[in-house]
C-alpha cells in the first residue's frame, strides 16, 4: 500500500513528470529547427485614423476654399466696425469711378456708392439669407424625410406625394412663384428659397433612414421595448446627422446664388439696400462702360459659392464611408 502523496500518486498513474523535473532543460529532437535561428515576432502597431478634422486640415484645396469663406464671413460680421464709406449715400460727382482710385479701391457705381463698402455690407445680406433659407428647409426637410421613411405607410404616401408636386416645378420658377404672390422683399424671398429646397432634403433623408431601418441593430432595439420615438431620437437622428451635415454644405452655396437671382431680377432686396444680387442686376446696364460695376459682384459670388461646394464636396468624401474606405 503506497504511502505517497495522493496527487502525486495520481501524477504517475497518467504519466505526467514530477514537478522536480518540470525545470529541466528539454533537448529538441533531430532534425528541429533552433530556436536561435527563428526571429523573435514582430509587434503589430495599431495606428488610430486621423480624425475628420486632420484629414480636412491636410487637404490643400479644402482649407483654402474654408479659409476664403471664414473671410467673408468675418469681414461681414465686422462690417459695423470697419472703416467703410456709407453703402447708401450716393456721390454722384464720382460715379463710375474705375477701381484702384483714392479713397475708392475697387471704385464706385452708377450712384457713386463705394462697391468695397457696398459689396461688404452686400455680404452680411446674401449669407443670412442664404444661411437663414438653408437651415429652415434642412429643418422641415429631414423632419419630412425621417417621417416618411421611419414610418412608412399612409405617412409616407402622402408625404412623398406633395414632395413629388414641387419637384415637378424647376426651383426658380417655384421661388419666383412664391414670391410673386407673397412680395418682393428679403423675408419673402427667404422663405420662397427654403420652400423649393424642402424637397431636396426630404429625398435625400428618407433615403437615408429607409437604409437605416432595416438595420440589425434598430431591430435588436426594437425588440428590446424601445418605443418608436426613443429609436428615433437614440439610433435613427444621429445615424443621420452627417449626411445632413454634407446636404447643407453643398445647399448653401446653391441658396446663395437663388438669393442673388431673386435679387438680380428685383425680387429680393429693394433698393437702397446693397445686396449682391441687386448689384450685379444694377450694374449689368454699364457693363460695357464700367465693367468693374458688375463684374466684381459676379465674381464674388462666383469664389463663394465655388468654396462651399468644395467644402461640401471634401466633407462628403470623408463623412461617407463608402467613399471613405476606398
């Protein structure tokens, strides 16, 4: 009868060594390859990708278009401020007067008003619109397209019926409509602007939750007990906020240039006040005396609007990720 230890004596019956020779040396068998020979592993280094912000700073193209909007956006806040000839005030001993001259650096127009005065002020006009129109039709749009798209149904139905109605007008002559029968002036041509841009939010956005909501993860909330407003408000409005984000920066510029033509076609703002579009229809009469009258106000817009869509453009290729993981 053994008098050992009972673990040990179950060690032994299965085979396994004693514990006084689990520190020996053990000795490979022929033919094995050394371990001096084999390199030791390499360490596997996770790198974090660059946030949206560093890869937008390191584009050359998009910072430029961001650095000439924040420009104008500041030069139009500090308009007040800055050392300006009155906008209104005519000096109609110095009309026309060509860019470059004393007291005038880009000259003056038919009334003889300043038209870096004008222009500057002109800017606080057109962006408020612009920023004003965009931000109300993104508003009522996503609030349409996350209806119709979440619920479905009769909702959707009818909501995408009256969205089909005002694509069937071209978006001037809607706008143009609108403000016709509610007057000229910058409030109504404000809220004609948004109108016609409802429709391009709402389409975009339903698209966006339809894809959304057939997700496993809505499903999984879902079948939690998550009421239908809490899965909107926790899993479908964030989920959406970056494609909102690209919509509204490629929008902006478009409703800069709808504002400009309301203007420019006496619909918008109503003379004295400066506005670009005013400007450009005012000036388009001198064009070939004083080209500078028209021109400058043209171009303008022109850079403007071309920086945001080259900001909406970057956003959208590194918010989407599709795009993004190419």
């Amino acid at each position: 009868m053994s008098t050992g230890h009972p673990v040990a004596a179950q060690r032994s019956l299965v085979g396994e060594r004693p514990a006084a020779d689990s520190n020996r040396a053990v000795t490979p068998p022929p033919g094995a390859p050394s371990s001096a020979g084999i390199a030791p592993p390499t360490a596997v280094v996770l790198r974090r990708r660059p946030s949206v912000w560093h890869q937008f700073v390191r584009n050359g193209t998009a910072m430029t278009a961001f650095l000439l909007v924040v420009t104008i956006v500041v030069l139009a806040i500090a308009a007040p401020v800055l050392p300006l000839q009155d906008p209104i005030k005519p000096s109609f001993g110095q009309r026309l007067l060509p860019p470059l001259q004393a007291g005038h650096f880009l000259g003056t127009d038919q009334l003889g008003r300043d038209l870096l005065s004008r222009l500057i002020w002109g800017a606080r006009v057109s962006l408020a619109v612009g920023a004003f129109s965009a931000v109300i039709a993104c508003t009522l749009g996503s609030l349409v397209g996350v209806l119709a798209g979440f619920f479905g149904g009769a909702m959707d139905t009818v909501l995408m019926r009256i969205i089909d109605v005002m694509l069937a007008f071209p978006y001037v002559l809607l706008a143009i409509a609108l403000v016709a029968a509610l007057g000229p002036g910058l409030i109504n041509a404000m809220i004609a602007i948004a109108v016609v841009n409802v429709s391009f939010y709402a389409r975009n956005i339903r698209g966006n939750v339809l894809a959304l909501r057939g997700q496993p993860y809505i499903d999984a909330a879902r079948a939690s007990g998550a009421s239908q407003w809490r899965l909107l408000r926790h899993h479908v409005f964030p989920n959406v906020v970056p494609a909102l984000l690209v919509l509204l920066s490629l929008n902006v510029g478009w409703m800069i240039t709808e504002t400009a033509g309301l203007s420019f076609l006496g619909l918008g703002a109503q003379p004295p006040q400066a506005d670009w579009g005013s400007m450009l229809g005012d000036g388009r009469q001198f064009i070939t005396v004083a080209y500078h009258v028209a021109t400058i106000p043209g171009l303008t817009i022109m850079a403007l609007v071309l920086a945001l869509n080259t900001m909406g453009d970057t956003l959208r290729d590194l918010l989407d990720p599709r795009i993004r993981g190419r």
